[in-house]
C-alpha cells in the first residue's frame, strides 16, 4: 500500500528513511503522502500579466545588446553567498589566492563593470498590494502611486552619468497621479501600450495590463497627449481639467469627460472601478487589499461589466458583499481572502460536469 | 516539470538569444518560481515583482548561460537570492514594528478538538499552517522537494549546502510535521 506512496519519493530520501527503525519508516512515509494534500502550497497568480510586463520591457531595451558581462550576476550572487556561508559557519577555509596582483585587477574591473551596471539600472519605486506610495521625482516631479504599481525612471533622468536625456522619461506599471513641475525637457510617461507626453501639468495614468487590458489618462490640469508606440503621429491632446482618453489598440479614443471625484478616489483611500468585466474587478480588489479572491468555476466570467464607488476608506469584504449583491452570488473566506462561487448557476451544469469529468 | 534535457534545450536557445525559448521557461517555471519565492517573502504582490526581475535577468545574461549547469536549479537560485536579499532589507527596515507584531502573533495554537470526523480541509489548512511554522531552511528543503519536485542535487545547489543536509533537513520536517499529525489525530498516521 505505501508503494504507491513512497514512488514519488525521491530516491535519495527514500535511502536515508531505511536509516530509520522500520515503525519510524512508514510513519515517515505516510507524512510525506499526506503532505500531497497540501501541494501547491500558494497559488500562483495569473502569469499573463507578469509575461506582459517582461515583454514590455525586452522590448524596450531589445536596441541594447544582452550583458556581455552577464557573469557579474554570478559574481553578485555567488559573493552574497559566500558571504552568507561565512556567517554561517566561519570555519570553511578560505581559499588562497593564486596571485594578489591579478586579482586586485579583477576587483578593479568588476568593481567598474559593477557600477556602471547600478548606474544605468533604473531607479524603481513600487507601491505593493495593499499600501500607496508618493514618490518625489529627480526634478521635484511627485508621483503618487495606487496599490500593486511602479514607477521607474533613469537615475537623474540622465542619459549618461552628468548628461542630461532629452526628455524626463518615467516608465509605469499601474496607476498613478503625477504632478508635474515644469522644465525646458519634456516629460514622458510610458506604459505597457501608450505614451503620454505633457510640460507641466497634473495627471491621472492607469496602465492594467492583462483583463480589460488598457491605459487611461485623465487630466487634472495643463496640457497632455496621448499616443501608442505604434502611432505617434495619430496623438489625442487633453487640455481640459476632467478629459480622459483611452488606449486599448494602436489609437487612443478622442477626450471624454470623466468623472475626476470617480478617477482619483483612490487618492483619498476609496475605490472605484467603472464598466471593467468582473475578473478585472477581482485583480483589483487583489492588488487593492491585498488578498487572495478566486473565482468559482460556477461564476460566469463573461457577464457584462460592473462599476463600484466607494469615496472613503471601505473594508474589502463590504465591497465583496456588495459585488455579490449586484451579481447574485456568494463568497465565502478561505484561509488566503475570499472565494466568489455562485449557488444556482443558470447555464452552469456544463461546468460542474467538465469539473467532474 | 521538464526534464533535465529539455533545460539544457533551452539554455543553449537563449544563449542564441530566442525570445520563444524565454516564453517557454516562462511558461514552465513562472508558478513554482512564484510559489517559492512567496514563501520566503510571504507577500504575493512582491513575488510577483521578484518572478518578473527573475526572467528578465535571466534574458540580460543569456550569453553567458552555461548549458552544463542545471537552469532550473539557476532559476531557484536567483529566486532564493532575492527573496532572501528583499527579506533582509524589510526587516532591517521593519525591525521594530516586527518585533511588537511578533510578539502578539506568537501564541501557541488552540488545541486541536478530537473530532472524529475529520474534515479533510480541516488537516489541509492545518498542514499549511505547520509547514509555515518548520524552521526556515526545513520548510524550504522540503517545499522543494515534495511541491516542486526539484532533486536532492538541485535543491543543495539552490540553497548551498550538501545533498545530506537536503536530507537531513527534510527528514527533521518530516518528523516534527508527524508529531503534529499525532497530537492532532494518530488514526491519520496508520494506514
């Protein structure tokens, strides 16, 4: 009967247990079986938004060629390990160099190659799942970030150390309110799928990629425009306080008023999501509070789009409750957040017999 | 999980700068690389950001991929690397707070009922909550080994130690794991 079980054990385990009285063994053995039970101990998110967000950015440096000195990783990380062993245990021996003077020079060169590579890396700021984050910009810029966003930027918005880019460039992932200070250089913000380009001015920028994926500008003051990397030439300029455009394909749509008390509840703790399908309401209570909400296969994904608005502060249970409401299903907390299920799916049997199947 | 061939496949379409070939790991590895850094960090929104840097990193530094060398237990490593390195600079940053929330977190379990009747959630949750509480270095070695599916090599060359202490290390989780499954309901533990 443990044969079954003790096949999924490792071969070098399974060794090291006939180490053990034989009672011992198959106590053993039968824990590792029950610990099947538990695997995957978390569940991984949906990867196509990280991939999205990869991608992006190999496109973005695809003009650079890859790291020649890509060994300065291992160097990195080997160095942290060994330094992590010394402390471990200082009684490894430590290995005697073969000539001191060359590798002065290899510390030299990698300690170059090194600070180059910190230097030209970007400088990110990131607000995780549940918190916000303000940020001040090398020009006094502020940038006040949503939960689950980030910013990045050239350190000093320089092209090379002590010179100056041409323009202020800031790449974003999420949501964000700018305010810009002016300068000669103009400041560009870009996303997974667009480019907003202002002078000074007061912004909203909201770049989901993934569900419902698309990036809306909404301004607040000054000057904006808005274009896709595949069209520059075909821009949408918002000038008036509460104009909002949208990116979704290769165009942006023309301004529309938007709701701005709507757009930059978040601002003020609230939350407000307007027309997006129901999965992409869940990533954003996710990345909001921080918690983990599944979807029951009984819960029909297609159906129709939801807005919510809460102006203050709300627990993210009273807003699970009242998407529920709306939509006429459960939820039920798990030991991670919430599971939203559906108790009398219409035309769901088809699912629960695929489940079953 | 792809074979040891399939990975050395793979490096060699890297180093040759294949984008498909980044897709592939990608779509392979992206969940357990996931899983086991959020582990370690204990924050979803963090391993994500930590996954992302992992396959970006392993792009910039294609070219010098040694195909002799497991990828796979690569991939870990730069995860074990930087999920230790990000926990490093919270705590140093969190010190304090930590200490106070320690502090009311750490109470003993309540004691589990004797119910009879077992509800087979009840022991998953309760497994979770006990792998959590192994000893760091136990719960990785042994979350390696029966979640990910990783080999005794791979997992020393991940965590920098010999295939003996893998095993020692997942064989002190096992036993400290069945004391729990005991106190909790011995019949689990024949069969």
């Amino acid at each position: 009967m443990s044969r079954t079980h003790e096949s999924s054990m490792p071969p070098e385990l399974r060794e090291r247990l006939e180490e053990e009285h034989p009672n011992e063994r198959a106590g053993l053995a039968r824990v590792w079986t029950l610990l099947g039970r538990v695997a995957p101990p978390f569940e991984a998110p949906e990867a196509s938004d990280t991939w999205a967000a990869i991608e992006a950015h190999l496109d973005d440096a695809s003009a650079a060629p890859p790291l020649r000195n890509g060994h300065v990783h291992e160097d990195v990380d080997r160095s942290a390990r060994r330094a992590d062993r010394t402390t471990r245990s200082s009684s490894r021996a430590r290995q005697s160099s073969a000539s001191t003077w060359t590798s002065a020079t290899v510390a030299v060169v990698v300690l170059l190659a090194l600070s180059v590579w910190l230097w030209q890396r970007p400088v990110t700021v990131s607000a995780p799942a549940g918190t916000q984050q303000t940020a001040t910009l090398p020009d006094g810029s502020t940038v006040e970030l949503n939960s689950g966003s980030s910013v990045s930027y050239r350190r000093a918005f320089q092209s090379w150390p002590l010179v100056d880019a041409a323009r202020r460039t800031v790449r974003l992932d999420g949501e964000a309110y700018f305010d810009v200070s002016h300068a000669g250089r103009p400041f560009v913000v870009e996303t997974f799928n667009a480019r907003v380009e202002v002078l000074g001015t007061s912004f909203n920028v909201r770049a989901r990629s993934g569900d419902a994926a698309a990036t809306q500008v909404t301004v607040t003051s000054g000057q904006v425009r808005v274009s896709s990397p595949q069209h520059p030439d075909r821009s949408v300029v918002l000038a008036t306080p509460g104009e909002s455009s949208r990116v979704t394909g290769d165009v942006p749509t023309p301004p529309s008023t938007a709701n701005l008390d709507r757009a930059l509840v978040w601002r003020k703790q609230g939350f407000a999501v307007t027309d997006q399908p129901l999965p992409a309401v869940v990533r954003e209570l996710e990345r909001r509070y921080d918690v983990t909400i599944t979807l029951h296969p009984s819960v029909d994904r297609q159906n129709g789009a939801l807005s919510l608005y809460y102006p203050q502060r709300t627990e993210a249970e009273t807003v699970i409750r009242d998407l529920c409401l709306a939509r006429g299903l459960e939820y039920r907390p798990t030991s991670r957040g919430f599971e939203i299920y559906d108790d009398a799916p219409t035309g769901a049997p088809t699912d629960t017999a695929q489940n079953s199947a | 999980m792809p074979d040891a061939d399939t990975f050395q496949t793979w490096c060699r379409r890297l180093q040759e700068s294949d984008r498909a070939a980044l897709g592939q790991v990608f779509e392979a590895m992206h969940d357990p690389i996931f899983r086991y850094v959020r582990s370690i960090t204990k924050n979803g929104a963090v391993a994500r950001d930590i996954t992302q840097d992992i396959f970006i990193r392993l792009w910039d530094v294609r070219e010098s991929l040694d195909p002799n060398r497991s990828l796979e237990a690569y991939l870990f490593r730069m995860a074990r690397n930087r999920a230790y390195n990000h926990e490093r600079n919270r705590r140093t940053r969190t010190d304090k707070e930590d200490d106070i929330r320690e502090d009311s977190v750490a109470q003993p379990a309540a004691p589990a009922s004797p119910d009879v009747q077992l509800d087979a959630d009840l022991l998953e949750a309760n497994l979770e909550e006990w792998i959590e509480d192994l000893p760091d270095r136990q719960r990785e070695a042994l979350s390696l080994s029966r979640f990910e599916g990783l080999s005794h090599d791979a997992i020393a060359d991940v965590m920098d130690i010999s295939p003996r202490t893998v095993n020692n290390h997942i064989v002190r989780a096992l036993k400290t794991l069945r004391e729990r499954i005991r106190a909790f309901e011995p019949g689990l533990l024949d069969q």
